[in-house]
C-alpha cells in the first residue's frame, strides 16, 4: 500500500496515475495499492511537516477534490500536523471547511498536536485518525506504546528504516507505515526545530493573508529563521536520496518487510518537482 503526496500541485499528476493504474495494470509491479493522497489545501492553518504558502484554494476546487479522489476508492489524508496549535486555532473556518468536506467516513488525518488530535476526535468522529512521523518517536518502546493508541497507523521515523533488529520488535507491523524516500539527512539534528519552524511560518502567513491579503509574505516581517525552512536536503533529488543509508528501495521492500509483515509506504513529495516525484513513482510502482 503506497500512500502518495499532494492535493492541490500534485493532484493532476496523481489522477493521470490512477487512470494508467486502471487502464494498463501491467504497467504496475504486483500486488500494489494506491492506499492514499495526502497533504493540504493551500493555505491551511492546521498544515504542518512542508511550508505551504501557495494559492489559496477556493470552495469548488476543495470539494471537486475530495470528491473526485473518493469516488476512485482512496482517502483523503489531511498532513494537520502543526504542532504548535493554541485552542483559538481549532476554531479556523478554512480547515474545519476542509474537513467538513471530506467528513464522509472515509478520509484521514494526520496528527501531532494534542490539541488538534482532541478537537477532531470530538468533532469529525468519521476520520481514521493517525500519528505522525514528525512526531520522531526513535525508541521501539515508544512506538509500541503508540500503537496501543486508537490510531488507524503510525507513521515511523525515518531513522528506524532498515534497523531490522529493532524493527522486528515493533508489536503490530500491519499498522505501522515507513517513509520510504525520505530526504532529511540520517540523524538530522535540526528536525524538531525545522518541524517547530515551519508550524510557526504557517500561523503566521495564515495571520498575513488575513491582514493584508494583496501584500506578498516576508518571513523576516515576523522574524522567522528563513534559513531553517531552506534546508539543503529538502532539494534533494532521486540519487541523492537513494544515496542516504535511510533509504527503502523497492527490492527491500518486497524482500524484507513485506516478509516481515509491513505492508504501508509512504513517498514524501508535496514540495518536490514535478519530475523528482514521477521518478519516485516510477521507480517504487512502475
């Protein structure tokens, strides 16, 4: 099961690839599933993990979407994973539209903030809530307790990848989903800030568009580190990332964890160029 990138710039792409799924199977290694399409509508409050400052989605465009990706069979799975949230923002009216459009008992979130995590629970009942890689739970421990949770799946951290021994331990395999081109260099001891980072640029561009909706955005308006969102492994392409020790290749994939009872894959690319991410699903489905 292979969980794809994008709802607004990778939502035709991820269309054209369903279609070819239908119409030319063959073309397609074995036994694979598009599982889900996740990410945001520009520009949501609540979007955490990649900076989102694009074009701001309009009511048509969001529930055509949804609409259009349910009818295939496939979840919607909202990237809600800022994790600097206060209760004032649960009350946002463009990500609460958001999910009220996809509330059909059939779409997913994604999860960090406490907060946000309660909200959703009370509110949206309907959604398969699960718990985010950027949580970076590294301890096989942790994960398990996580599992214990009434969550759809968890998402591992990167750094787990190809730990086999460790990764053998985890409790419930079937429920845990690994990310499996990631870009962030192994070890990365910058990802807790950078994830903080790019939660505080969110508020604050959603805060921009309010007050002045025709002015462009200047991060250093609100003093935001520009620098820790313009990490140089975020333009990382096919090779590199191939290159880094935490990388899943398709072999592994068949040949080891599907062996050892993992089943659910994550391509990162909402941010990526359109012909990095076709390479990505060239080379993992086709």
């Amino acid at each position: 099961k292979f969980h794809l990138p994008g709802l607004r710039y990778n939502y035709p792409l991820n269309m054209i690839l369903l279609s070819l799924k239908e119409k030319y199977p063959h073309y397609f290694q074995d036994n694979i599933e598009i599982a889900s399409f996740f990410g945001e509508f520009p520009t949501s409050l609540w979007n955490g993990g990649r900076f989102s400052n694009g074009d701001q989605c309009d009511r048509r465009f969001v529930e055509e979407v949804v609409k259009s990706i349910n009818t295939r069979g496939i979840p919607v799975r909202y990237t809600y994973t800022n994790p600097l949230l206060t209760e004032e923002d649960l009350a946002d009216a463009y990500c609460n539209f958001c999910m009220k459009t996809a509330d059909n008992g059939k779409n997913e979130v994604l999860v960090v903030s406490p907060i946000l995590e309660a909200y959703i629970r009370k509110n949206y009942p309907g959604f398969t809530i699960n718990s985010s890689t950027c949580k970076e739970i590294r301890g096989i421990e942790g994960v398990n307790e996580e599992l214990k949770k009434d969550y759809g799946l968890v998402v591992l951290d990167y750094n787990l990848n190809n730990q086999f021994g460790e990764l053998q331990k985890i409790t419930d395999k079937s429920r845990c989903e690994l990310l499996v081109n990631a870009c962030c260099i192994p070890g990365c001891k910058n990802r807790v800030e950078h994830y903080r980072e790019i939660g505080l640029s969110q508020i604050a561009y959603c805060d921009h568009l309010k007050k002045y909706p025709n002015k462009p955005f200047n991060p250093k308006d609100y003093n935001l580190k520009v620098s820790n969102l313009s990490c140089p492994s975020m333009d990382y392409d096919a090779v590199d990332v191939r290159s880094l020790s935490t990388h899943i290749s398709p072999e592994d994939i068949l040949n080891k964890y599907v062996t050892m009872g993992f089943n659910q894959f994550k391509i990162e690319g909402r941010t990526a160029t359109m012909f990095n991410l076709v390479e990505f699903y060239l080379y993992y489905m086709i």
